[in-house]
C-alpha cells in the first residue's frame, strides 16, 4: 500500500471543494480527458514526445484558461509542438504560492526542486517550513511574488492558484512561466486530488503521482461506501 505522509493536506486536498460549494464551474470534454477519471477542468493528452495539457476556464463557459506543453529536458524539442506554454520538464527551481503544494511535492519526493515559496508567514506545517531551514527562499507573497529573488534563484515555474479577474504577467516578464494551479476549482474532492497527477508529471515523478492518487482513490471510495452504509441504517424503517 502506498504510504502517504501528508494526509491532513492530502484530506484538503479532497475535502476543501465540499466546504466552498460548487457554483460558477465549467468543465472539459471529459471524452478527451486522456486517463482522468474526476477532474473536469483538467484535461492530459501524452505522446512519445510529449505532454499536452489543457485547464479549462472555472468562469467562462467554453474557454480556455491555460494551455501547456510538457517535453523533457532530455529530449531535443519535437518539430511539431501544439499550441501552448512550452514547459521543460521536470521542473527544477519552482516556486510555489501555496504550502498545499508544497506538502504535496514532499510527498512526490521532488521538495528538491522548490526553490521559494510565498506567504511564508502563514504555513503552520511543520514539514514545510523546514524547507525554509534547506534554504527554500521566501518569495514575497502570492498577490505580489518578489521579482528580483525569483530571477536570482533562477527559477523556472511560478505555481499560481488563479482567480477570477487576475490579468497578472509580472512574472511571465521576466521569461518565467506561471501554472495555473485551478485545482481548488474542481467540484469534486476526487477531481481536485486528481491533478496530482499533472504536478506529478511536472516534476518527473508521474508514476509515484499515479500510485499515491491510486491510493487516495481507494480510500476515500472505502470511506464514501462506509458512510453510505451507515447513513442507510440510520434510515432504514425498524
């Protein structure tokens, strides 16, 4: 079975949708959510070469909020790549704005390719903030992430949770592209666990993403049966 060592950030990871409702959402073909079952916003389709990879827009109906195209750093770049954010993979000085993600990435084992996060005021993890005593840098914060560290720690990704209205690029001036991380949007706790298994493939760990996400499934589907269960005995006629 797989270990998982973050489960409280893991149970966010499911539960947090139920907490903030579901309204506003729109949701991809889910025909062509090559291999995902739950995420609607999300939508993966991989190649020999590469990894096309699509974020529907939460607010829009029909649009498109996010293209991106994965190829490894140890492959030279096909001839023909679609439309989309070119990302070399894995990613290997990121900097993320959430300390959900960054629990995640530990249990990726990929914490070696965070290089800052933001907010680091607010993280009471205390396996994340170790990794600010590893020299993780602090990264201003998520509304406005320090620039010039950024561009010292020479980072390749910006990690961003988007919202409604946000036209920011700040970072995307400096040549460093932004993720937009619209996991929280999904309306299912199981579609919002799933895009683990895109940060798995950011981060060169795509099988050990598949495997925890596998895990998680089977738990939270035994407890999903469990409380069915229960509920349907508190209801049944004596």
């Amino acid at each position: 079975m797989q270990r998982i060592h973050s489960l409280p950030v893991l149970l966010l990871l499911l539960l947090l949708p139920l907490l903030t409702g579901c309204g506003g959402r729109t949701t991809a073909d889910p025909e062509q959510a090559a291999g995902l079952k739950y995420a609607t916003l999300l939508r993966m389709e991989q190649t020999d070469s590469f990894t096309s990879v699509t974020i529907a827009d939460p607010w829009k109906e029909g649009a498109v909020l996010a293209r991106y195209v994965l190829v490894p750093r140890t492959q030279p770049l096909p001839h023909y790549l679609p439309q989309g954010t070119l990302i070399r993979t894995p990613l290997q000085r990121a900097v993320l704005t959430t300390s959900v993600h960054a629990a995640l990435l530990l249990d990726l084992h990929a914490e070696r390719a965070i290089a800052g996060l933001t907010d680091t005021a607010y993280i009471v993890s205390p396996e994340v903030r170790q990794l600010l005593c590893q020299g993780v840098k602090s990264m201003g914060t998520a509304l406005q992430p320090d620039l010039e560290l950024m561009q010292a720690a020479r980072a390749d990704a910006l990690l961003t949770s988007p919202f409604e209205g946000d036209g920011s690029a700040r970072a995307q001036r400096l040549g460093i592209p932004q993720i937009a991380c619209a996991d929280y949007m999904e309306s299912s706790p199981l579609g919002r666990a799933e895009w683990m298994r895109f940060y798995g493939r950011l981060f060169g760990q795509a099988e050990r993403a598949d495997s925890l996400f596998a895990a998680v499934e089977q738990h939270y589907l035994a407890l999903a049966a469990q409380a069915d269960s229960l509920t349907s005995k508190r209801t049944a006629p004596t």
